[in-house]
C-alpha cells in the first residue's frame, strides 16, 4: 500500500543518529506509520518509545543485520505523535527517519479498518 503523495515528512537528521537513548523531536500531529532506515551489526529487537501529547507506548522492531534496512513501525495512539526516544543499542544507527500521515478523508483508516493490529 503506498503512502500517498504529500502524507510523507522527513525528519531532518544531522548524519547517522545511534542509538544511544537520544530522543527525537517530530514535527509533531497524527500518524500512521514512521519508517525508519537503519544500519546494524547484529540483528536485534530494540523498543522504541513514542510520546504523543497525551502519553508515551512502547514499540517493538526486529533490526535485521544489514548497511541500510529499513523498518516500519505501526504508531497505532490516534494522538498528535511528538517525538521518539531511541534505545540505548550498541552498533544500530539510524540513518533516516520519515513519518507518515493518516490518509487524507474518504480512505479507509488502516486502523479502524482491521489492517492494523498492533
């Protein structure tokens, strides 16, 4: 399923990022989804904590070993998604980080639909 044009916000990062703990700040609304490109040793599953307005979820990725994989994580809280802290993981950068928005009205929501389950 493609994202749609305009639905995608890359997040300004200032080279590779590691996971050393560091929160990033976003531009802040709903989303749907970040997409995140990383770069790992050692395959790993690392929690990514996402703080919304209103509280802060945990968030479980499998990094897979690799120069650039990228990862989709579900942001499922139907809340204004104001930053990410990363986990404090030896050997995983991060070199992109894109969120996208909920589709625009008349489009199904992924997840008021059922498509989303996490």
């Amino acid at each position: 399923m493609s994202a749609g044009p305009g639905r995608l916000a890359a997040v300004p990062l200032e080279g590779p990022v590691p996971f050393d703990g560091r929160m990033l700040e976003l531009p802040g609304g709903r989303c749907d989804w970040l997409h995140l490109t990383v770069r790992a040793r050692e395959a790993a599953e690392v929690t990514l904590w996402l703080h919304f307005a209103g509280g802060t979820d945990p968030e479980t990725a499998g990094v897979p070993a690799g120069e650039a994989v990228r990862l989709r994580v579900p942001v499922t809280r139907r809340d204004a998604l104001e930053g990410v802290r990363l986990p404090e993981r030896e050997g995983i950068d991060l070199l992109a980080l894109t969120t996208v928005a909920p589709a625009p009205a008349g489009l199904p929501d992924p997840h008021e639909s059922g498509l989303v389950t996490t």
